[in-house]
C-alpha cells in the first residue's frame, strides 16, 4: 500500500498546496495513507492546462472514432487492474470486495458505452427554403468540471469523465476526501490510452477549498456535481454567477409501493439490493417501502428476515458474492445513522431489527428495518444514506402514490404488481425520474438517470447525457443565386 498519493494536473502527480489528508480504513477506523490535497492555486493549474488543451483542439479536433477508441480503452484498463482497484476501493470506502469489483465493472462499461457514443453526436441540416442551406453541430464546452461523492467514487466519476471526453471536453475531477485514492486509476488510464495531457486532471481537496473555487472558476464552461442538496445549491449558485450550465444529482427518499399481488418472495431480493447494497449510501435507494395493508404484516416479517441473514464485516474479508454488508464509510456518517434510528423510534416507529452500531472498531451499522412508520415522521422524510428501511403502510392505490411523494425527492421509485394497468398508472403519478416496475434497479448505464424535485436536474446516463455535454452550433448560409 502505497503511503503518500498525489494529484495529477496537466500529465504529472504533484503534491497539493493544502498540505495531506489522512486517508481512513472505515472497515478498521485506522489511517490507510495521506492524500495530498489542492487549494485554489492547483485548482488554477488543472482548469488552465485544461482549457489550454481545449483552445488547441488536441481532443475536440480528433475525428470521434478516434476519441472513442481511447475512451473505450480506458474501461478496459480499468478491468486489466480490476484487482488492485477494487482493493483500494474495498479499504477506502467499506464495501464488501465483491461489491467493489462490481463498481470497477460498473466504470468501466461507462467508457464502453460512451466511448461507442461519440461518432454518434451528429447534427441536422435545416430546410431554410431556396437560397439557403442550414446545418447544426454539436460542439464541447470546453472544461467540464466533475465534483465527486464519497460513496460510488469510480462509478460517479466514470459516468461523467467518459461522457464528456468522448464529446472532446478537457475534464477536471474533484474526489471526495473520504475516498479518493481509486480515483488514481483514471489518471492511469488516461496515460496508457495516449489521452493529451490535460484531457484528465484529477485533484483531491476539501470541499470549501479545492470544490468551491473549482466551480467558481471563470475558465470553467459546464459543472456536473453528484452530491447533497446544500452543496448542489452552492455549486448552482456559483455556476450561475458565471452563467455555465450545471447539471445536478442529488439525493433521494425513493420508494417502493408493494401492492397485494406483487411476488413478496422476489420481493426479498429487491430489498436485499435496494438498501442494503454498499450499506445503504445510495442516492437512488430503496428508503421506503409502502406495503398494502393485506400484505403488511407478512412483508414486515420477509424484510426483517433478510436484514437478518446479512453477515456485516470488514469488505477486505468478503471477496466472494453473498448475504454479506461492508463498514459505511466513515463513523460520522454511521453515527448519524444510527442517530436518526433512535429519534425516528422516540416519533413512534418500531424497530423491527437493527439500528445498532457494531461492538468493534470501524463504522458498522447492523442492518435496520423500522416498520409503523408514517409519512409525518423525519425518518420518512429524510435522507439516512445508510442500512435503514422504513416500512409505511397504505390501503388505496392513490393513497400510495400519495405517500410516495410526499417528500422533497424525486430521484426513483418503484411499484410491485402482477397488474400492469395499476404499474402504468403508478408510472405516471409518480414524481421521480426513473420508474422500476417488479425489480429495483431495472435498467443501466443505457437509461437516463437523474432527479425531479430537489433530487437534482439534468440527467445522466443514456443518450440524454450527452447532450449535457455539448452545445449546440447553427450555421445558415446564404447561397448564390
Ligand atoms: P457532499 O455534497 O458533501 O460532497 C460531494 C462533493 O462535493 C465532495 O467532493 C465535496 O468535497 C464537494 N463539496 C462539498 N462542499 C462543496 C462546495 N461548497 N463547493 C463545491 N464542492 C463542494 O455529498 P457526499 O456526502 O459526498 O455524498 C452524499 C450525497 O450524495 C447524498 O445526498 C447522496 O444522495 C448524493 N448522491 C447522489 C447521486 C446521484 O447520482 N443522484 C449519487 C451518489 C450520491
């Protein structure tokens, strides 16, 4: 384990001029190694080199076959070193290693996807009538800023860098102090492909330091920022006040309405994905459940049973797929956790299981179920990012829908029936940008992916994300008679 890491602005690893970070193993609670970390002056550096690799058209210039064969190469760099990543990840962020493995798999099908994408941005020629002939393009922005979270910090990154590189943007990273040493690899892979320097520039500094003057800077063209809703309102705002466009993904209170008739037993596996996955961080987390009162009880019982068949451990000793959940990531982070547990059960709800830290070193939270849970509670409001599901109940089709959007959100949400008109309908009504019908996490890399409401705007994923990350040029000519 390498102790010191540096930043990698315009092709070189620098130290920062914030000094170093200690970098913890949540899975333990000790110091894994010291990351240097950018203040403002090397924020200054990576966007300038960026922005100078941009003014010469290195990148924008290739022909985009050529962008995307590098692009495509970088995903397979990543699963060449899928190993040694996934066990930096695994030490940095909690997760189980099979868990990690999948993130690297997860990144790296973002750079074969989009990397296929980018000979695919074409414009459209636009009848002006004799005399005329009109066509559009699609040009990059130039420096696009990417502002990461802490809890899929490959995956997050991924999904914006291989984006906008195969739309010819000169990308700057900023990685979440909590994890980012995985984030190295990109750097690495920008080398191998023969990426110029400056296309990747991948710095780690605190958010009120290296982020805000990150997403202030005037040579900044377009800001895609994952992250909490008080940070997307300062990143919008300063966006704003140099007139880029931004796009944010935020957080999420999403749930799933389990009608009747849906196949509880199948169910299980949704819930064992849907919040218990990588302990709950996930922004498009199943929070919720919304079980019909004829099924209630009995789902109450399936979900506590499959809370309870989870083995919770350090993610470095559960390299192999099963019923197992990594650390969160940092003890503050389960703290608060397990802090909303305890007022959510003084509001009235019962804790049918869970709600505990572990008894040992490192951040672990038991997996929690709180069922008698009602939409008034904060528990059925607010975000927890972590193992915590909150079971409410319903007797009508609308009052479901209603009790699913009654918070701020509106990142996913699912509904759970053998009837399709009921699902089409639940489709509709509900207030959220992707609807998962009989499986959570339907979908992938190829559907659009983003929030209503405070959940964020834009979107990710799919073809939509492109356009995130281009302009659009018209030129009119006039013809000769
Ligand atoms: P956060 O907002 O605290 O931090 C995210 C990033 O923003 C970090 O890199 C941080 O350094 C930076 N940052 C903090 N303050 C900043 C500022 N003032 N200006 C610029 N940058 C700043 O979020 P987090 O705690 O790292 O992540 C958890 C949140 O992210 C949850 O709410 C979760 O739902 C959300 N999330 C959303 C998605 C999505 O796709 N919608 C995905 C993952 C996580």
């Amino acid at each position: 384990m390498k102790e010191h890491w540096q930043n990698y602005i315009n092709g070189e690893w620098v130290d920062g001029g914030a000094g170093r970070l200690d970098v913890i193993n949540p899975g333990t609670g000790e110091k894994l190694a010291e990351q240097a970390l950018a203040d403002a002056g090397d924020v200054d550096k990576a966007v300038t080199s960026a922005h100078e690799l941009h003014l010469s058209g290195a990148l924008s210039g290739l022909r985009p076959v050529e962008r995307g064969r590098m692009v495509q190469a970088m995903g397979r760099y990543l699963l060449e070193h899928i190993d040694e990543i996934a066990q930096i990840l695994t030490l940095e962020q909690g997760k189980p290693l099979w868990e990690a493995r999948i993130e690297v798999e997860g990144a790296a099908r973002y750079f074969e996807y989009y990397g296929n994408q980018a000979e695919t941005v074409e414009g459209r020629s636009i009848p002006l009538g004799k005399g005329y002939f009109d066509f559009t393009t699609h040009e990059p922005y130039g420096v696009s800023a990417q502002i990461i979270p802490w809890n899929y910090p490959l995956e997050m990154t991924a999904r914006s860098l291989s984006a906008g590189l195969a739309t010819g943007n000169c990308c700057v990273i900023k990685t979440p102090e909590l994890t980012p040493l995985s984030n190295a690899w990109f750097a690495h892979a920008a080398e191998a492909v023969g990426l110029p320097k400056g296309a990747v520039n991948i710095i780690c500094g605190y958010g009120h330091e290296a982020g805000v003057a990150l997403s202030a800077h005037p040579l900044v063209n377009q800001i895609v920022f994952t992250g909490s809703v008080p940070t997307g309102i300062a990143i919008a705002s300063a966006a704003a006040k140099n007139v880029v466009p931004c796009v944010l993904e935020l957080g999420g209170k999403s749930a799933a309405i389990v009608h009747d008739d849906a196949d509880l037993e199948a169910f299980e596996n949704d819930v064992r994905w849907g919040i218990y996955f990588n302990a709950g961080q996930v922004c498009s987390a199943m929070s919720r459940v919304i079980a019909h009162e004829n099924v209630h009880d009995e789902l109450v019982e399936r979900i506590t049973n499959v809370a309870k068949s989870l083995n919770v451990g350090p993610g470095i000793d559960q390299p192999d797929f099963g019923p197992t959940m990594g650390a969160m990531v940092s003890e503050q982070q389960r703290d608060r956790a397990v802090d909303m547990v305890i007022e959510a059960v003084k509001e009235g709800a019962d804790l049918s299981t869970g709600g505990h830290k572990l008894n040992r070193d490192g951040a672990f939270m038991e997996p929690t179920v709180l069922s008698g849970v009602t939409p008034d509670m904060k528990i059925a409001n607010e975000e927890v990012f972590g193992p915590v599901l909150s079971i409410l109940k319903f007797n009508s089709d609308s009052d479901a829908i209603k009790i699913a959007n009654n918070t701020p959100y509106g990142l996913v949400g699912g509904v759970f029936t053998k009837d399709l008109d009921r699902a089409m309908q639940a489709s509709q009504k509900l207030r959220a940008g992707q609807v998962f019908v009989n499986e959570w996490y339907a979908g992938g890399v190829e559907t659009p992916f983003g929030g209503y409401g405070k959940s964020g705007y834009g979107r990710e994923k799919g073809r939509e994300a492109l356009w995130n990350y281009v302009q659009t040029k018209n030129v009119a000519i006039k013809l000769k008679d």
